[in-house]
C-alpha cells in the first residue's frame, strides 16, 4: 500500500502555463510612416482630434501627424502597432481621405471600389526586403493584393529614405501595407541607423511632389529621429561620437552652398561607409554632396 506522501505527491498536479499576454511584444510592433499633404493631414485628425481618435479606438494602433511647418505643404503621418491594425488603420485613412474628396478624378462610385494612392516612407536599406530577388517579392505583393507598388529611385533630401506609392482600391492598398509590413519586420534590422525624412528640413520638394516617389518611427510621434521599423526610441548620440560633414556639390550655386554636421554613435559608422567604401559613395553620388567623416576624438 502506498505511503501518505506518495499519495499527496502524485495527486499534486503541476500548476498550469500562464496565459500568453494579448500585448504584442516589442518585435511584433510596426511603426509605418507616409507622407501626406496638409489638407490630407487635417482631414485625418478631424476636428479637435475626433478622426484619429476614433482611429485609434477601431484599431488599437498608436497614430499622429506631424506639426505644421510654415509654407511646408507636406506632413508626416506615423502609425504604429501590430502590423493587421496598422493595415486597418490606412484602409480606414485611404477611405476617409477619398470621401472627403468626392471631386478627384479617380473618385469611383464609392470609396471601396476606387483608385488613389499612399506615398509610404521605407528606409532605403529595407527596400530590397520589399522588392526581392529580380522583383519577385514586389510583384507577389501586387498580385495578391491588387495593388501597384511604384518605388523611387533617390532617397529624401536629408534622409536615408525612400518612397513606395502604393496605388488602387482602399482595400487592396491595405492587402498590400499588411503584406509589406510583414517583410518589414522579419527584416528590421536592416532599418537600424535610418535617418527619417522632416518634411521642411533643406526639401526643395516642399509643394511639389514626385509622381513616382516611407517604415519608419517610434510611437513618440515629435521626437528626433529613430530606427526604422521596430518602433524604439533612438537617443542622442553618446559623447565622442563623430560627426559627419556634409555640403553640396561644387557645381550647385554658391548661393545654396551649406555645411551640415551631424552627430552619429560610434558604432554606427562602419554602416555610413560600406565596405570599402561602397556605401558612403553610393550616399555621395545619390545627393550630390561631398561627405567626410571626422576621427573620433581618442
């Protein structure tokens, strides 16, 4: 007959595993950039804040637009959080953008069903995530989701960004964000380091768009500048870090000639310049700028 303890030590049954958290972790989180004109910008805060609010309710994601800049005509829309709320949320912003504007061109018989447009802002080390192989990763985003992706070929003035237009119906245009979103975040790390795109800040765009022309930044929609794609704060570069100067080509007009400085980690540097120098060429022949990198103080 079995002692007492060995009764109460085989009726002890283990305690059960703890619920997985309905929050999603760091590294599920999708921060998604798009730049949008003013007009497009007020149409999707609302009066005293009630669109992206109810944004926000409907889908979870954290959402904001960038402040106004005097005579800059184009703002910077941030949405951030799982990446089927974040689709959700540009399917809802796309709808609502192309009912305010009943009189487009390519408005259609309802919102649902007609064709516009999202300028998406993605680091230009992540496009290659989003394109693939020979295309073959764009086109399958395109073909599942109805949607036409264009790509610019430059990055933004001042920015290590470049961007995707992507083109159609409310609805495919989120088919195909959901799509992108997920490339995004299976790649992230490619996006560490980008520099984001301030409308304003040296644009000569600002108010004249690209017909063929971004990923990425944290949830603190106002802060400085941050990696792409994964939502975390980027802070002020640590002491000692070297700066990188900048100006314009000799060929440019005295006029607009201008030296930048800009303050990186340490750590960061070797990504600026490439092996063997690819990358910082390619920067220099893509801008139009000369760079140099100062030592790091010892």
């Amino acid at each position: 007959m079995p002692s007492d303890s060995s009764v109460r030590r085989d009726s002890v049954s283990p305690p059960p595993s703890p619920s997985r958290s309905p929050s999603p972790s760091n590294s599920d989180v999708l921060t998604l950039r798009a730049l949008v004109s003013t007009k497009d910008a007020g149409v999707i805060i609302g009066k005293a804040g009630k669109n992206v609010a109810e944004l926000r309710e409907q889908t979870g994601v954290k959402a904001g637009v960038s402040k106004v800049i005097p005579g800059v005509h184009e703002r910077v829309l941030t949405v951030a959080g799982p990446v089927e709320g974040v689709a959700k949320a540009y399917t809802l912003i796309i709808s609502q953008l192309v009912t305010s504007n009943p009189s487009s061109p390519m408005m259609a018989s309802s919102p649902s069903t007609s064709h516009t447009s999202i300028r998406l802002l993605i680091s230009h080390n992540l496009m290659g995530t989003i394109i693939g192989r020979s295309g073959l990763k764009i086109k399958a985003i395109q073909d599942g989701s109805g949607a036409r992706m264009i790509a610019s070929k430059d990055m933004l003035p001042q920015s290590t960004e470049r961007i995707v237009e992507v083109q159609g119906a409310p609805d495919a245009i989120g088919r195909a964000i959901e799509e992108i979103g997920k490339c995004l975040l299976e790649d992230r790390e490619r996006g560490l380091g980008t520099v984001l795109f301030h409308p304003g800040t040296g644009d000569d765009r600002s108010g004249n768009r690209r017909s063929s022309a971004h990923g990425f930044s944290g949830p603190s929609f106002n802060s400085s500048r941050r990696s792409n794609g994964d939502g975390r704060g980027r802070g002020s570069p640590p002491p000692g870090s070297p700066t990188l100067p900048s100006s314009p080509s000799p060929s440019q007009p005295a006029a607009n000639l201008r030296t930048q400085n800009i303050s990186i980690p340490s750590d960061m540097v070797g990504c600026i310049i490439g092996r063997s120098g690819t990358k910082i060429t390619e920067i220099r022949r893509l801008s139009g700028s000369k760079i140099s990198i100062a030592k790091a103080p010892p």
